[in-house]
C-alpha cells in the first residue's frame, strides 16, 4: 500500500480543546481503518508542525478523502505528502533514461 506523510497544524478551535486531542486520535484511526488505510505511526513535534503521521492507504483517493475528512473537522489543517519506500525509490531512478 502507498505510504503518505500527513503533517498537521492545530487551529486556534484545536489548540483550545487540545485535551480532547488523544480522543480525536483514536476517533481518526477508527475512521481510517473503515477505509482500508492505517495510521502507521503519530509524533507530536516541535517545530512549524505540530504532529506528523505516516499513513498507508490503498490509493491518492483514499487518502485525499481521508485528509479532507480530518481537516474539516476544524481543529487542524493538513499538508500531505507521498512517500516512497527506498525500494520504490530505486525502481523510480532505475527508470531515468
């Protein structure tokens, strides 16, 4: 399954209710597996983020899906990224011509 990099940022409706943060972890995850992705990993971090996930879904469109759902509920705002394995990542450069 592909392998994405959610990066996150709390709003100011999220920081307010940061406590009810670890509720609306599991409430994601939950949500994620209905959808055949899974929340791999999750960091609380300092810096221009303030948490980062690495997820596995089945395709671009789940996983769009997936960070549309978790930034509308308005305590966070998301960039996602697509990871590549290092074994994709050789397979990609074997192909440059």
């Amino acid at each position: 399954m592909p392998t994405y990099i959610m990066l996150m940022r709390y709003t100011q409706q999220g920081i307010e209710k940061i406590k009810e943060g670890p509720s609306r972890l599991d409430a994601s995850k939950k949500i994620f597996e209905s959808k055949g992705a899974k929340v791999k990993d999750f960091y609380l971090v300092m810096g221009q983020y303030d948490t980062v996930a690495v997820i596995e879904a089945p395709d671009d469109e789940t996983m769009s899906n997936l960070a549309l759902g978790v930034a509308s509920k308005g305590a966070v705002r998301t960039e996602t990224l697509r990871a590549y394995t290092e074994d994709e990542f050789r397979k990609i450069v074997a192909g440059i011509p």
